[in-house]
C-alpha cells in the first residue's frame, strides 16, 4: 500500500526533495508550507499525489487540525517529517529572548505539537515513521550557532525518548543531520544585533552563511534519497548523518567528548558517598 506523508515546509530544499522523492516512489504527499502558492508547481505537475496545505507549525491549533484533516481525508499518516525551519546567526549574549523563544517556536514546539497530534492514530495502527531533520549543530555547536544549535540539541533529546517510547509500538523515529545542503536555508538566516568583542568569533560564520550560500556541496535529492532508503530499511537507524562534513565533523566531536571524558574519569567517579 502507497504511504501518506505529511511533510512540512515542503516548498523548498529537503522538503520539497523529500515530497518529490516521495512522489516518485508512488507515495501520496500532503506538503505543508505557510504559504500554498510556493507549491502550486509540485501540485500541478502531480495533482493526484500532492496536495497543498496551510501551516504555520507554530499555531498549535492549526498543528492539530491539520493532522486531523490528513487523517480524515486519507484515512492514515504513515509519514511525518518535521522539516520546517530556519537559520540564525548571533553570539549568545546578542541573541534576545525574542529570537530564542522563536527559533524554539519553530524547531521545538511545533514539530512537537506535530508529533503529538499524530502518535494517537500511529500508536492505534502500531504503525508509522517520524523524521525529525535536525543537524550536524543537534551534535555540536560553534561560535554564532549557539541559538540555533540549542534548538537543535533540544529537538535531538526529545526524538531519543520519543524513540525509546514508541519503538515497540512499531513506530521509527529518524534523527537527520545534514550538514552544509543547497537548500536555500541560509538565506533564510536571521541575525542577532552585533557586540564588537564577538566581531572575531562570530565573524567568521556571520560571512560563511552569505558567501558560502548556494556553493554548499550537498545536493537535496540525494539526501531525499538516502533518508527513504534508512525508512526502509530493517535496521533503520536512530540518527542519520549526511553529507561529508557532517560524517566529519560529528565523528571528531565524539572524539573530542570521548577523550575529555577519559581525561576526567577519576574525577567524575570520586564523587560517591564513601
């Protein structure tokens, strides 16, 4: 049986390569953008496949009316991908509390409020697949990202209980973690008030977002392909690393914390009650 999918921000980069590998394997896509003109392309090339849907994930209610009319009008949601989102730039003490809670918004709550409208129908099917698309920063972070990461790093906790939680009810969840992708993300890059003492930390990555942006070396469709190929598959994994960057920079992260965690073993183990 063809599967139905619920993509968010389905308009453009891994939403939009995601929907049209979806189509390809014959599946059905119910593509959510903000805006359902952005889609009207995808809709007419594959009119029995695709439908457009409002949604801004960050009204819960329309979160769960969404989730309620896919059900209703298809009778199931095999797949959700919690792809909506965006990116900032701003040292911490330059992020405002405005810019985090929204961020937070946007990659947290929402996919959150998304996730919960959803398991009730998944957990009575014992049957469904959850994609979080995270990022290489949901594994490690640096100097301008640090807003962003936290996002991300908040998003990656939650999927692993979640994981953990409904595994045996046959459902997956998959953590992705692109690195540096051609999906117009960076351009979408909103950006902290700037403090001078950070002008040589964050600097360079204020730079890299704008002259790097539709140079980076991961291509969207292959990344479509290769995260339909871990759904599939037996053992699929918990989190799903691509491209070459992200392989790199995640490993010699792991590295770095595994090393600092010999390093103070003895101190950290002397801290029981005699």
């Amino acid at each position: 049986m063809n599967k139905v999918w619920l993509i968010t921000g389905a308009n453009s980069g891994f939403g939009r390569a995601l929907t049209e590998a979806a189509v390809a394997a014959g599946d059905v896509v119910v593509a959510a953008a903000r805006r359902t003109e952005t889609l009207a392309d995808v809709v007419a090339t594959h009119p029995d496949q695709v439908e457009a849907v409002a949604l801004d994930v960050t009204d819960l209610a329309a979160v769960n009316a969404t989730v309620s009319s896919v059900i209703a009008r298809h009778g199931r949601l095999d797949v959700l991908v919690n792809n909506a989102g965006r990116s900032h730039v701003g040292a911490f003490e330059e992020t405002t509390d405005e810019e985090l809670r929204s961020l937070f918004d946007v990659h947290v709550f929402g996919p959150a409020a998304l996730v919960r409208a959803a398991l009730p129908h998944m957990r009575e099917r014992r049957s469904g697949a959850i994609v979080q698309m995270s990022s290489m920063g949901g594994q490690l972070s640096f100097a301008g990202f640090s807003a962003y990461s936290g996002t991300k790093f908040a998003l990656e906790g939650l999927s692993e209980g979640l994981a953990d939680e409904v595994g045996r009810l046959g459902i997956k969840v998959l953590i992705v973690e692109p690195g540096a992708f051609r999906t117009g993300l960076w351009g979408s890059t909103s950006r902290s008030g700037e403090i001078d003492d950070y002008t040589e930390s964050v600097g360079p990555t204020r730079r890299l977002v704008v002259d790097a942006d539709g140079t980076q070396a991961g291509d969207p469709a292959k990344a479509a392909a290769a995260i339909l190929t871990a759904l599939d598959a037996p053992d699929a994994p918990l989190r799903l690393a691509l491209g070459g960057d992200a392989v790199d920079a995640i490993g010699g992260h792991l590295d770095q914390v595994r090393a600092e965690l010999t390093a103070w073993e003895d101190h950290a183990r002397n801290t029981a009650f005699a």
